[in-house]
C-alpha cells in the first residue's frame, strides 16, 4: 500500500490548468491550419462511425414504426382531403406563375433543368446528426475513399441540402443550409435578381430560412418564386433548387428586399441525400 | 481498471446515441444532452479529476465530428466535469436530488455558455427566444434521460466498485 501512496499525480488543479492551455493551443492551431485533421478523423472514422451507422439504421426504423403508430385513420383522412386542396391550389398557381415568366426565363429554365442532370451524383445515408441543438451539421457514410472531396454539392430529392466541409476516409460532414453559420449565394429564376440565402436558427422553427440583399428595386419578385443557387458562389453550383419565397419585405434603403424562404428539402427527416461529384471550380473551368 | 474501461465505453455509447437514435426520436428537433448527463455525474460521484478527464473526452469527440476548431466542446465539458467534481464531497449515493439538481444546472450553464460564444457574439441576441424554444426543452429531456440514464450508471459503479474492494481485501 505503501508504494502505492508514493506514486506520482498531479493535483487536480493543475491537470485543468494544463488542460486549459492545451485545450486553448489545439483551439488555435485548428483555427489556423488543419494539422491535426487527418490523423484525428480516421481514428473518429475507425472507431466511431461503424456504431453510428448501425444505430441510427435501428433509430430509423423505431421512428418509422411509431410513425406509424401515430397516424390514425382519421387523421389520414383529414390530411387527404387537405393533400387534395393543396395539390389543386399548387398546380392553379404554378400555372400561373409559369405564365408570367418570360419566353427567355423559360429558356434559362430548360438550361438549367439540362445542366442539372448533368451533374455526376452519388447516393449517400446520414448517419449521425449534430448533437447538440444549436447547428445543422450531419454526418455521411461515405468518404475519400468513395472520392468525396470537401466543397462538394449535397442535395435531396430536387433540393440543395448543403456542402461537404470535412472529410475522412469512409464519412464526410455536411453542413445544412439551415445551420446558422450558412450562407449561400442565390438567385430568384423568374427575374434572376441575387440575393443571400442565410440559415437561421431563431426561424427554423417556422419553417423557413432568411434571405437577404435582394436587388429588388422594381418590386418584380413574388411570393413563390423558385430561389436557386447562383452563377456567382464559388462553392454551389448554379441551379439547384434551394426553396421557395414565402415572405418578402423591402429594406429600409428601399433598395433591396429580404424575407423568408421555405426550403425544398424536408430537413427533419433527411435519411438519404445525394453528393454530386462535380466541383464548381473545376465546374467554371469547363465552360 | 475495470472502472475506466466502464467510463471510456459509456463516453462512446453515449455519443453515438445522442448523435443517431435521439437525434431520430427527437420531440420537436430537441434531443437530450447525454454528454452532459455522463460528464456532471462522474465529476460528483468520482471527483474532479475523472469528471475532468471523462468531460475532455466527450468534448473532443464532440469537436471531431461536429465541431469546427478542435478542443472547444472540451475545454466547456471539462470545465463543468471539474466544477462537478467539487460537490463530491456532499455527494450520498442513495440521493436522487442533487443528481438532477447538478446535471439541470450543468445543461443550463453549458447552454448558455455556448449561447454567449457562438450566437450572442455574431449579434443574435433574441436570448428570450433561444432559451424558450432551445434551452428549457432540452433541460428538461436532459433531465429525463437522466431518471434512466443515472440509476444505471450509479448501480454498474456500485458495482464495479464493490468488486475492487473484494479484490484489495483479498489482496490485504
């Protein structure tokens, strides 16, 4: 026993301070550089994704089964004769705003939609979600290994997801156009005016993200416009859908607008979403 | 040894759960906190320097995966399994009070926390709104993951514990 007392620690005081600073210097050298990127995230890849990936594909199935459970008979009902009312109003007004854009709009339309299926894609499952409560950043089970490459494009069904910001060897992060660290460049298709896409945390419980900075002097944009990514951001690819304006409001300058936006893609319950492989720098090159 | 085995398997079990199937069965986008659960009570029930050490550890994986400088999550948990561990000496195994009372106070001073550093200071000041609709739902399904997460935890220790002394009188 005796030996035992005489062996060597550190009061505990000054293990937190050693931590402090140790803690404070890692801070600062990940700020700066990615030194310790690679090594730490095939150790996370190694040894924590394989767990993630199996329990969120029992989660999945337990939310499905009380899914299930919760939708009674009724309830169905209800949400048909209403899915009905919604479908007939959709369709009255896409046909009405389809009317109002332009012959030339059209023709940027039918490029866009061309250069959209263009894009290489590769199917990818989320596995992890943040797991705090305050950002919008997931993981995916797919990696460098299966050529993701940090800045890529990430999309669900025909919406814009996000962007790939971290990469290991068999998982990447994305990070979520609702996070509230996201901007992204868009433009309004029925008048191509530009304007910032910003996630919001305070507002996503409505629904909705926040545009800003949209040159709308003439007044032209309306309620249910398609907003899809610009010619200008260095990282999205032009044209993808990000959503829908639901709101808009002039500025105060009178000179540009900014409002809300419902996003094309069901963030909730977001369990596959597709990368596409092609890069926007390597994107403006080929044209 | 045993016991650390215990701890290093409860910060990855924990971790993944709160990042998959909380995540899946979250109410209303909410999910508990369990990092916060694991780190307050092993910084009461076994002293600042474990609840220092395990909060350390769940930090960084926290940094690895979601965070966007290294170390940040850490040095946070660490700060709060540290202040934890100070009330070990108050501490009865068999009261579920200060439990709650603790990891409640731990949620909510993590939140804000990390309210001041990463919301207030980019000018988002709503704070009335951040606390109703994030802070108070998430204390409160902390503290229900906690009325089943702690009993389980508190019974292997008492466990685990129970076999190291069998072992070192034996020993003696």
């Amino acid at each position: 026993m005796r030996r035992k007392r005489q062996k060597f620690t550190i009061p505990s005081k000054y293990l937190l301070l050693i931590m402090t600073v140790i803690c404070v210097l890692f801070m600062a050298i990940t700020f700066f550089t990615d030194f310790f990127a690679a090594p730490l995230s095939n150790f996370a890849g190694a040894v924590v994704v394989p767990f993630q990936t199996g329990v969120s594909r029992v989660g999945e199935w337990m939310s499905n089964r009380s899914d299930e459970l919760k939708t009674l008979k009724d309830v169905l009902a209800e949400n048909e004769r209403l899915q009905e009312q919604v479908d007939a109003l959709t369709i009255e007004n896409n046909s009405l705003q389809q009317e109002k854009y332009e012959l030339n709009n059209l023709r940027q339309l039918y490029k866009l939609d061309q250069e959209y299926s263009q894009f290489d894609k590769i199917g990818a499952r989320v596995v992890a979600k943040e797991a705090g409560n305050w950002f919008h950043t997931f993981v995916i089970d797919k990696g460098s290994a299966d050529g993701i490459q940090v800045d890529m494009n990430v999309m669900a069904g025909s919406g814009l997801v996000g962007r790939v910001t971290e990469v290991g060897n068999d998982w990447a992060k994305v990070i979520a156009i609702i996070d509230d660290n996201s901007n992204v460049s868009a433009t309004v298709l029925s008048t191509e005016d530009s304007c910032m896409v910003q996630g919001n945390l305070e507002m996503m419980d409505r629904g909705v993200i926040t545009f800003s900075k949209l040159i709308n002097s003439d007044m032209q944009v309306k309620e249910g416009d398609k907003v899809v990514t610009s010619h200008i951001s260095t990282k999205y690819l032009p044209g993808i859908l990000i959503g829908y304006i639901s709101t808009i409001d002039a500025d105060a300058n009178n000179l540009t607008s900014s409002g809300y936006l419902i996003p094309a893609v069901d963030f909730s319950h977001l369990e596959e979403v597709l990368v596409i492989t092609d890069l926007k720098k390597d994107y403006s090159e080929k044209e | 040894m045993k016991r650390n085995v215990f701890i290093a398997l409860m910060v990855i079990v924990c971790f993944v759960l709160q990042s998959t199937l909380f995540q899946i069965i979250s109410f209303g986008d909410i999910a508990p906190n369990l990092l916060i659960i694991i780190t307050a009570a092993f910084g009461f029930m076994c002293g600042k320097k474990c609840g220092l050490i395990v909060g350390f550890a769940s930090g960084l994986l926290y940094d690895i995966f979601f965070g966007n400088v290294l170390c940040f999550h850490a040095l946070i948990y660490m700060y709060i399994g540290y202040i934890n561990g100070n009330f070990k000496q108050i501490f009865y195994k068999d009261d579920i009070k200060l439990p709650l009372v603790l990891i409640t106070a731990s949620d909510l001073v993590f939140n804000i926390t990390y309210y001041v550093l990463l919301f207030m200071l980019r000018g988002r000041f709503h704070f009335i709104h951040y606390l109703k609709s994030i802070m108070i739902p998430e204390v409160v399904y902390t503290i229900v993951a906690t009325l089943i997460l702690y009993p389980f935890i508190r019974f292997v220790t008492g466990k685990l514990e129970q076999g190291e002394k069998r072992s070192e009188d034996s020993f003696a």
